[in-house]
C-alpha cells in the first residue's frame, strides 16, 4: 500500500510550528533582513505586530512585523500597504525569512529539514 503524503508545509525553524503551505508561495526571490525570502499569499499560525512605515528595496511600504504563534520567532513581515502602483500586488501578502523556516515534505513518518 502506497504512503499517503500530505501537503508540503514550511515550518518556523525554533519550534517546527506549521506556519504556511507550500502552495501559497508565489515568489522564492525576495529579500528580508538577513538574506533570501520568499513571499507567500497566506501565513498560518503566526502573530501579527505593529503597523509600520518602512523603507525598503521597492519603496516606501507600510508593514507588520509577524511572529511564530507559538514561540515568537520573528519570521518575516506581513504588506499591509504599498505607495506605489507597481508593488500593490504584495498588500496583504508575507514575507517568511528563509533562514527562519523550515520545509517539510509531510508525511507521517518524513520530514525532511531544509532550513536557511
């Protein structure tokens, strides 16, 4: 009988907390503050901090820093806002460090680390 895998996760690398799916990511050529990032659609499991306006590589955007739900990790930020026409499509999307996260190949008895 063959294994029944499930969904590719990516998961904080502190706490192996399942914070996104492999699914939503839309772009894994991103920037963050410590190196490659990539930039999902959704995040699960995570804690949204403050609004705030930042500058970065493609402008002037207002972002929320977001944590591991369960062991506070900072992971990444969260666009809340875009000023310029050409980055809106981020608003709402996350940025999840690559150094802070680790993918998992989910099956009952696989993972697999591949952290940053």
């Amino acid at each position: 009988m063959a294994e029944v895998i499930g969904p590719r996760l990516y998961s904080c690398c502190n706490c192996r907390n399942e914070v996104a799916l492999h699914d939503d990511v839309i772009s894994k050529t991103f920037q963050g503050r410590n190196g490659r990032a990539f930039l999902f659609s959704h995040a699960m499991n995570v804690v949204v901090g403050l609004k705030e306006d930042r500058q970065l590589m493609t402008g002037l955007h207002t972002v929320a820093d977001v944590y591991c739900s369960d062991c506070r990790e900072a992971l990444g930020w969260k666009y809340e806002q875009a000023y310029e026409e050409t980055q809106k499509y981020k608003e709402g999307k996350f940025i999840l460090e690559k150094s802070k996260i680790v993918k998992e190949n989910c099956s009952p008895s696989c993972y697999v680390k591949v952290c940053g």
